[in-house]
C-alpha cells in the first residue's frame, strides 16, 4: 500500500521555507523512490570581491608567477589559497 503523499505549502519567503524543511521529513512530501540526481552544469558558485594590502614585492612576485602559468594573478592566487585550505 503506497503511502499518502502531504501536499507542499507554499511559502512566503526563502527563510520561511528553510525553516519548514528545517522541522519536516521530505518523505512526507515526496515519493523519494522516484528521485534523480540533479544537474546543474551552468550553475557557478558566488563569489564576493575582496580587497587585499599586499607588500608591492609579494604582488609583482605572484604575476610573475601566474604569467609563467598563462594565467591571471588573481586566478592564481585563488588556486592556491584553496590548494593550501584542503590540505588543512
């Protein structure tokens, strides 16, 4: 016997959702049998701009070396920030 499905709420705003999933099971909502894994290929993660005081030297050294790399120097350096945070 398939179990009956609750209907969704609509919701007012993106923080009245969270907090009804926050305190309610999917399963009640959805047949999760029937779920897929999502794609979402265009999707890019936000980014926020930041402003950084380099000492001049460190500066001119990371263009040098993202030029030796044929790549932007902020490219890089984003690179390596994370390479240096997962090795954490």
């Amino acid at each position: 016997m398939m179990k009956s499905l609750k209907p969704v709420p609509r919701f007012k705003s993106e923080a009245e959702e969270r907090e009804f999933w926050r305190t309610h099971d999917t399963a009640d909502y959805f047949d999760l049998s029937r779920a897929r894994p999502a794609r979402f290929p265009n999707l890019k993660p936000s980014t926020k701009s930041i402003t950084v005081r380099l000492p001049l030297s460190l500066l001119e050294a990371l263009k040098i070396e993202a030029n030796k790399r044929d790549v932007p120097y902020q490219s890089l350096l984003k690179i390596w920030l994370n390479e240096k945070l997962q090795k954490r």
